[in-house]
C-alpha cells in the first residue's frame, strides 16, 4: 500500500478539492438547539456521551462483480481498507451504503461473495461496521443472506449524540422502502424532539434522482414527509456510483462513489443508455473513493469529505492534481 | 324446468343484455389493447406508438420471473409474473418519447432493461 495515511494528509487533500470546486462542505447540524440538553437526552439512551464522532461511508463494493468496465474485482475495497486502516486515529465506526456483494443466480455462489465480503472487510481495525443492503445483495432473495450475515435490513441507533437510521430500499425487489417500514421509521423517530441530529443511511436515493436509470425510491417522498418535521437531517446513500450533493427542504442528501465502476453525470435525454465510465489502466482507480463523516454531537455538527482513490497518498500511482481536474466532482 | 325459473332466467338475461348495451352507449368502443412482454432483460416490443389522447389498455405479461414496468410519465407501475398478467388503462395527453424502465431486480442485466413509449 502506499505510505502511511493520517488524518492531516485526508484533511489536505479534502482542502484542496476544495479549491477545485466543491468537496468539502460544512453543515450545520441544528444551530439553534441546545446541544448538551439535547446530547444529555441522546446520551441517556445508551449511555454514550454526546462529542466528537469520526464515521467513514464505504460503498458498492460489489465483491464478485467480474467484466467490462473493471478489471479490478476487489481491488479498490481492498486499497480502501488499507486507507481506513492508516487513519490516525481511527475512525468510531463504517457505514457500507449497499451493493456489497454483486448477485449470483446461484444461491451458493452468492453466498460465497457475502464470505468474501466479510474477508475483506473485516480486515478493518474499526470493529464497529453497519451495513444496508443494495439490491444486489438482497433483490433476487429478499434479503435472505443479507439477514444471514448481517442481521436485520433496517434498524436505528445512536452514536454521540447523533441518530442514525438504516433504512432498506432493496429487498421487496423493487426501489421501494415499504408501509410497513415507514410506519417502524415514524415509532422510532417519535421518540425524539425536532431537534435531533439525524443521518439516514439507505443505498437507494430517496428522491427521482434519475428515474430512468432506476436513481429513486418511489416511495421516498413518503419517508422524507416523516422526516420534514426534523431539522437536521442528512442522508448517505450508494448506488449510483458517483458524488451528488442535493437539498431537499431541511435535509442534505449525498450519494458515495463506489469501489468498483463509475457512472458518468446522467445525460438529460430520457432514454440514453447507462454505461459506466470506461476503465482506464493509467489510472485504475478514478473516480472511486471513500468518505469520512465528522462531527460533534454536542455541538450538533457534521462535516462530509470525500477523497478519490487516485491520490497519490492512497494510490501512489496517482498526484493530488488528479483530484484537483475541474468537473471530477458535482 | 318450470316455467317460473324459465322466465326468471329470460329476465336476467333480459337484464345483462341492457346493462351491457348501456356499458357500450356509455363508453364507446373498448380502449385499443397493447401487449407487452417482459423477460430478462428485454421488454417485447421495445418501442410502443400510442396516439395522444387516444383511451389504451396496456396488457403486461411476464415469459419468465417477476418484472416491472414503470412508466414515471404516465404513472404507470406495474408487476407482473410468469402466469400473473396485469392490465391498466391510459390516456396519453402529451405527445413525445417516454422511458420505460422494469423496475423490479431481475438479474445483471436489469440495469438496462428498458423500452420506449412515443405519442404521436
């Protein structure tokens, strides 16, 4: 792997992306509340002081995945642990957004890819991991393995003064979160004031990013009306392969680049084709990455950067100047 | 049979006779009735010409596994299965090229499995 990789070189490359237009953002997670009243009431649930919160967002991984574009496999997922690995210190816990496997027809074959996944992963020091299923994990079963390895597809939990739901838009097998779990999100948010910080975490988006290409969940207007009333909402999602940022009301959306292929910017014609951006051997790993989420739960903030995996810090085939190209990020 | 059950017999077909002649007064010809068939990853036919504002049945059908079909510009959305057909009833109001996409996960290639709708 390449050299050692802290916190400071993730900050720095962040920043200069920065500069290139549009990667680091800062968000105010809900300004206007008291954060220690607030942090004591999400403390006191699970005995967890509210304060600073180090995340990282991994996605697509498609362990199994083999052909055009990528020649890869796992290549990336792998280069990413080791990244995550050398950060100092290292992060609380890893979010994987979905798509972590790539699906089989053959039940057997598929499982074998859940225990490859596993492999990989639990090559990472954070022991913390959650996981949502891609509809490549979980369409064809119905989540069936996904359950088998990870547990349940949608759930919730606190961390430093920060809610987090997992929600599961796959597994009825078509891009859709479902009454009854809509129902189980409006239960487990009553518990809470408007106030609280919330981070969403699904693989689908939860609005018609790009319906023709399967980029939506119809019903996501419906879990985003439950979630309207909370001032601080932020969702972190896969799928589709590349960084987006959108606004919705009071909710920051961002999607996660993979590692496995890229999907270039959806052209606006409804019927064009979705092709991922072709491999190229020069630089093998453009426009994949990984995603630190930082914060303070106290404080009620939360910052997302996002770092391709062509720097040269984490490839070492690749200079800062490849994250620096106008247009690499939304 | 006696003649009681004859004549209540004659009368309920009197009946439906009248009741279907209203259905058609009311309604006029039956909307035209498009087949679609489905199978991974391909929509048979891929492009379906459709006359704005012309009443058309959509007849769903499914060769293999359960496949959607959705259509965000004519709120079509519907599932259908080997032997479980669906059926739905549009009217097309704008005329233009339309996407149709299957979205229920049928395999690697469900990506891209989609077909066309034109308005004329």
């Amino acid at each position: 792997m390449a050299k050692p990789f802290d916190r400071r070189s993730f900050m720095r490359l962040s920043a200069a992306s920065l500069g290139a237009g549009a990667l680091l953002r800062f968000m105010p997670f809900g300004t206007t509340v008291n954060g220690s009243t607030l942090g004591t009431l999400l403390g006191a649930r699970n005995g967890e002081a509210p304060g600073p919160f180090s995340i990282v967002q991994l996605s697509d991984t498609h362990v199994g995945f083999q052909g055009p574009p990528d020649p890869l496999g796992t290549k990336a997922f792998e280069r990413a642990v080791d990244a995550v690995n050398a950060l100092d210190p290292q992060p609380d816990l890893i979010l994987f957004t979905g798509d972590l496997t790539h699906d089989s027809e053959d039940p057997a074959e598929h499982a074998k890819r859940f225990a490859a996944f596993k492999t990989i992963s639990g090559r990472l020091r954070v022991k913390k991991r959650m996981h949502v299923p891609g509809e490549h994990d979980a369409a064809l079963d119905g989540g069936t393995l996904f359950r088998e390895h990870f547990g349940e597809t949608h759930y919730s939990f606190d961390h430093r003064g920060v809610h987090f739901v997992a929600l599961d838009n796959v597994s009825a097998g078509k891009p859709i979160v479902g009454a009854e779990q809509i129902a189980w999100l409006k239960k487990d948010l009553a518990r809470y004031p408007k106030t609280a910080p919330i981070v969403v975490f699904t693989h689908r988006p939860l609005f018609d990013l790009k319906p023709e290409w399967e980029w939506f969940t119809s019903d996501g207007d419906e879990v985003m009306n439950v979630l309207a009333p909370y001032d601080a909402v932020t969702v972190l999602y896969g799928h589709i392969h590349r960084l987006n940022h959108t606004t919705l009301g009071k909710s920051q959306h961002y999607a996660a680049r993979s590692l496995i292929f890229a999907f270039p910017e959806p052209p606006a014609t409804s019927t064009a084709d979705k092709k991922p951006l072709p491999f190229d051997k020069t630089q093998p790993f453009r426009n994949l990455g990984i995603r630190e989420i930082t914060g303070n739960g106290a404080r009620h903030t939360l910052s997302v950067n996002d770092v391709e995996l062509t720097s040269r810090e984490l490839s070492g085939t690749e200079g800062v100047q490849q994250i620096l190209k106008t247009g690499d990020f939304l | 049979m006696n003649t009681f059950n004859k004549f209540l017999i004659a009368s309920l077909l009197t009946l439906l006779l009248a009741a279907a002649t209203v259905v058609v007064a009311q309604t006029g010809t039956p909307p035209r009735v498009v087949e679609i068939s489905a199978k991974k990853f391909e929509f048979t036919p891929n492009v379906v010409t459709l006359k704005k504002d012309e009443p058309v049945t959509i007849h769903f059908t499914s060769t293999d596994r359960a496949h959607g079909l959705l259509v965000k510009a004519f709120k079509i959305d519907l599932d259908a299965d080997l032997g479980k057909p669906a059926d739905v009833t549009i009217t097309p109001h704008e005329a233009g090229s339309f996407a149709a996409i299957c979205d229920h996960y049928c395999g690697s290639g469900h990506g891209n499995m989609k077909m066309t709708f034109v308005v004329e």
